[in-house]
C-alpha cells in the first residue's frame, strides 16, 4: 500500500472547519477540469510566478524522478538476460553498478525535488496567507459587522491548509504518477504486446472499482469536513462563552453537545475507513491476479522460448508501478477537491471589495481645526431600512457634543459615520470643509480618535497598546496620561508595568481597568477628533467621578462627540443632541433641556432614580 493511501484522517482534520461551500457537485464531472476549476487554479498564477525559475527547476527533477523509477526494472531484466542466463559476468557486475548508481541518483533527485517542490508551495501559501490577511485588514467594517470571526479566522487557517497538500506535493506527484502509468504501459507494450494485453486485463476492473470508490469517498470526506466544522465551532463557542457556561451550571448539556457533534465526525470518518478498507486490499486483490496471469502466461512463454525469463521479471516489476499510481491519483482527488473548495473561498474574500477606499482625487486631509457638518445625512446599514433620518447637525471647531437617547437609537452609527467607517447612503458629511469621501482615510483617522465601547487590547505588553495610535510616545507620556484619568496604580497592580504581558481578554486587567486603558490611549494619541462611545459605561460610578476631571483635560481644545452610558458625564458637554430613532428630537444644554421638559429631562429623572436606588454600578 503506498504512502498515501488509507484515509489520513489528521490531514482531513486539517483540511476540515468551515462548511464545504462548493457549489456543482464535483463528481458530475469526472472529466479533468470544469471551466471554474480552471479559472480558479489561474487566479492562482500571480502567486506563483516568482517562483517560476524554481517551478521549472522542480519540473525538471520530477520528471528525473519519474525515469529513474521507471529504469530499474529494465535494468534487472538486462541483468538476467544478457548476465545471468548466457553467463556474462561483466553485464551482471555493470548492471549491479547502475542499479546502485540509479539507487544514488534516485536519492539524491528525489530529495531535491521533494524539498524544492515543498519550498515553493510553503512560499506560495506564506504570500496567500499575507495577501489575505492584508485583504481582511483593509475591507470594511461593514464587511466584519456582518461575517463570523471564525469564518475568516478558518479562511486563513483551515482554507490554507487545505491547499497546502495540493500545491506542495500534489502537482508533483500528478506529473510523477501520470508519466510513471504512462511510462509503463509504453514499455510492456514495447517487451511484449501480448502479454501487455493479457496483463492489462484486470484494468477495466480497476477503473471501474477506482471510480466507484472515488465517488463515494469523496462524499464521504465531505461529510468528514462538515461534522469537524460542526467539532470545532461548538469547541469555540463553549470556549469563547465558557463563562456564561459555567455561570448557569450548563457544562453537561455542552459537554453533550460536544459528544454528539464528536460521534457524528468519529460516524463520518468510519465511513471513510471502510471504504477504504474494502478499497486498498482491494486492489491488492487486483495486482494479485494480474501478478497470476503474468506468471501463467509468461511462464508458458518463456517455457516454449517466445520471450525470455528477464522480460517476464521486468513485466513483474512494471506491474508493481502499474497500480500504485492509480491508487495515488485517485487519492488526490480528494485533496484536489478540497483544495478546490477551499480556494473557492478564499477567492470570494479576495472578490469582496472593501466598500470603502480613496477616491481617485481624494486629498490629504490638512491638520484640522475640526469643524463638522452633516448635511441631511440619511444611513441604514440595510437598504430600505434606515436608521438615520435626514439628520443635519453642525460640531463647531473645539465643541463638546453629547449624543444622548435610548439603546437603538443611532448614537453608535452616527458616530461610525463621522468616522467614515460606513458611507450615508443620502446627504454629506464634511470636515473642515472637506467632504470626508474625498480625503484619504488614512489622512482622516490619523486625526481621528475612537474609544469604543469594547476598548480592545491586542496581545503584547501594556505599553504597545498604550501606545498603538502614537508608536513614538514616551515613557513619561504614558504615566502622565495614566494619571491624568486616575489609573496610575493599574501600573502597581501589573507585575511588570508597562512592561506586563497583556492579551485580547484582558489578562489580568478588570473590565474597567481595560477601559480605562482604552481612554489612556486615546490620550496618548492626541488626536483633533475624538470619539468617545460608552467609553466609560464598565467603569464603577466612583472611578467614573475621577475620569470627569480626566475628562475635562481629555476634551479640552479638540472637537470631541461623547456618548455616555451615565448622563453624570455628560452634563458639562457644551451641547447635548437626543437622539431619538434615528432623528434628532431636542439639543442645548443641560440647563436648557431641563427646562424644556422633554425627552432628555425624562431621561435625566430616569437616571437620577436609578443611581439614587442603586448605589452599586449596575454593570
Ligand atoms: N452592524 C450593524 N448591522 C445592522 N444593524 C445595525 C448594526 N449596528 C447597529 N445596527 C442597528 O442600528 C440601530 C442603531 O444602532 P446603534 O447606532 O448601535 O444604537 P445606539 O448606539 O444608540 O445604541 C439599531 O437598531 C441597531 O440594531
Ligand atoms: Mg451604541
């Protein structure tokens, strides 16, 4: 049994995670490649034409490979025959040499070609995965709103993988294995037509049995690759959520979850071993009876001298070479069709284009003094479903603008809008003038400040993160930002400062501390924009008291749009706008509002009842 046959389950785990999305059932067609296939694998050229001078050079060993495999058997039959039989010690001797030299040459090829074919695929796949990986960076947020994290976490992974057997060694083993069946034929056909017939008989049976197996193998890997797609995301999600697990005591029901999505992939990968339990012996079976029929045959002809005995040992080892390649290419076939499948993914990321990018005229947005206007700006993040209505609103240079309203009611949105994280689909926005689809974006956000309301802290030591929107800041900056918002003795907490190890959860940091963070950031940043949503909405209502002073340094000379979860920080803004379903409903300021009577006053009474009633920080 060759080295490839038998279900590598491990690789299919790899190749597994991330539904097979492939549209025409492969199979249809057995007929080499279907008109998307093609089209897919020629999209791949620009990956591989820097290393075409190398491709040519593994070309050119694989098909040394192919011949030097192809020459043994011949040369075992001169041994016998021009050696052996007539008693010519000088061919036998010649002939032990070539074997050893071919064994040498052989070694030495294959280990060329095996590394070199291997270098250019892992090339190939490295430039894929930073292709891709630069493709997601840059495509909208929109696009990351609406696509599962681990979807595009298992295009770079699983996806990837999946090509990997393909482009390191299944090309080459496709020309080995196609040149070596060819190989064979020709050469029994040229000792000895009639016994090449003979021996080929049990060929229709194995094409037939092989296609078959094929068929039904194949849909059996696809099962494989759906039930460890299912294995792997109830592990992710339980993982991710394993807090609210364990908070409600449901360890059981997803521990049982875990076992049935466990028992359906062990089920599909059952299948895929019988299959090829019956398959593998099968064609052992097959090569057993060709190897008989050779005997039978051959024997009798070389007993009545039509040939002679080398011929039959040279059909004898041909034979071996006959069926091993037919074994290997049917195997990758699988490959071939996940790997198809996988790129079909990994195409349709690249054939997404971001929504949003520089206009052929777009300028350099000069430093601002941050005056912003919107103008009738109408956005749904759905069409037909708006949930920005006709707002026009006017930020003078340096003013504090509070957007207040109900969860739902468009204070995030209207914030991602300024940003230019999504375009209006009516209206402009404009920014010292500028309207903001005709300056670059990396001009904008350089002026640009966002704390979210998830203040996200990336893998690496506190100060990186400190310093993610103004790499070159020093030390004494980060402390004195750190004390400016109260959180200076998040450094004592730290076993190593500003040196300590953090990650995307957290590490070690509470939920406000890591707000917290997120805001020393932005101040570091300096920005002449800042946007401030819920930043301090997990922060207890004492810290929160701290951060008003922080604040008040934070705001000051630069145009800032506050969205508070706590109507206590909002008070001093210059201006408040409620929101309300998407539309503005009242704007002044807090004395003003109050008089009014209206929406904002209501939610003032509201907020005043809850803090006075609940002391504790209701988050
Ligand atoms: N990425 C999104 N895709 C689709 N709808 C969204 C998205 N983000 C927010 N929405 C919807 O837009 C409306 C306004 O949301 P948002 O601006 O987040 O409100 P707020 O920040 O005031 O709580 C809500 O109805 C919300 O469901
Ligand atoms: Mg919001």
């Amino acid at each position: 049994m060759s080295s490839r046959a038998g279900p590598a389950i491990g690789g299919r785990m790899r190749g597994g995670g991330g539904r097979h999305l492939s549209g025409p059932h492969p199979e249809d067609d057995m007929e080499g490649l279907s008109a998307p296939e093609a089209r897919r694998l020629r999209e791949l050229l620009p990956f591989a034409r820097p290393y075409r001078w190398h491709i040519l050079g593994a070309l050119f060993l694989t098909i040394l490979v192919a011949a030097t495999g192809l020459s043994t058997p011949a040369l075992a039959q001169i041994a016998i025959d021009n050696g052996i039989t007539v008693g010519n010690e000088r061919v036998l001797f010649l002939s032990v040499i070539a074997f050893v030299v071919i064994g040498l040459l052989g070694w030495a090829i294959g280990y060329g070609q095996n590394y070199l074919s291997s270098w250019i695929g892992e090339r190939m796949l490295l430039d894929l995965r930073v292709a891709l990986f630069r493709h997601f960076m840059h495509l909208d947020l929109g696009y990351h709103e609406r696509v599962p994290t681990g979807r595009s976490v298992s295009r770079l992974t699983s996806d990837i993988e999946a090509l990997n057997d393909l482009v390191t060694d299944g090309f080459t083993s496709v020309i080995v294995n196609g040149l070596t069946f060819i190989g064979v034929v020709c050469i029994l056909f040229a000792y000895n037509w009639q016994l090449a017939l003979l021996s080929f008989a049990v060929f229709p049976f194995l094409i037939t049995g092989t296609a078959v197996f094929r068929v039904l193998s194949s849909r059996a890997y696809r099962r494989t690759r759906e039930t460890v797609a299912e294995v792997l995301s109830v592990l992710q999600e339980n993982l991710a959520g394993v807090r609210v697990v364990q908070g409600f005591g449901r360890q059981e029901p997803a521990r049982e979850a875990f076992r049935r999505a466990n028992a359906d992939y062990r089920e599909a990968n059952m299948r895929t071993i019988r299959l090829s339990a019956f398959y593998f012996p099968g064609i052992e079976l097959l090569s057993g009876i060709g190897l008989a029929i050779i005997l039978w045959f051959g024997a009798n002809q070389v007993l009545s001298g039509q040939i002679q005995i080398g011929v039959m040992v040279a059909f004898i080892g041909y034979l071996a070479s006959f069926f091993d390649p037919i074994q290997q290419l049917s195997q990758l076939y699988d490959d071939f069709q996940s790997a198809m499948a996988a790129l079909e993914k990994i195409q349709s990321v690249f054939a997404t284009l971001p929504k949003l990018h520089d206009a052929d005229d777009a300028i350099t947005l000069p430093p601002l003094s941050g005056a912003i206007v919107l103008d009738h700006v109408t956005f749904g993040y759905r069409p037909g479903t708006a949930v920005i209505h006709d707002i026009s609103l006017t930020i003078n240079a340096g003013e504090t603008v509070a957007l207040v309203g109900a969860t739902g009611a468009g204070k995030s949105t209207l914030a991602k809008l300024i940003a230019r994280f999504y375009d209006p689909q009516d209206g402009l926005i404009s920014i010292d003038g500028h309207d903001v689809r005709h300056v670059t974006l990396d001009s904008l956000r350089a002026q640009l400040g966002i704390v979210p309301q998830e203040g996200h802290l990336f893998a690496g030591t506190l100060r990186d993160n400190l310093t993610f929107g103004r790499p070159d800041a020093r030390d004494a900056d980060i402390v004195n930002a750190l004390s400016a918002i109260g959180a200076r003795e998040v450094l004592d907490t730290l076993p190593n400062g500003l040196d300590s190890e953090i990650n995307e959860r957290g590490g070690g940091l509470s939920a406000g501390q890591r707000q917290l963070m997120a805001f020393a950031r932005a101040l570091i940043a300096n920005p002449r924009l800042l946007i401030l949503d819920e930043a301090t909405s997990s922060v207890d209502i004492q810290s929160e008291r701290h951060i008003e002073h922080a604040m008040d340094i934070l705001l000051h000379g630069r145009t800032s749009i506050l969205i508070a979860h706590r109507l206590s920080t909002i008070k001093n803004a210059d201006r408040i706008v409620v929101l309300d379903h998407g539309r503005i409903v009242e704007q002044g300021s807090h004395d003003q509002l109050i008089g009014l009577q209206g929406r904002y006053a209501q939610l003032y009474d509201d907020w005043e009842r809850a803090t006075a009633t609940d002391v504790a920080d209701p988050v």
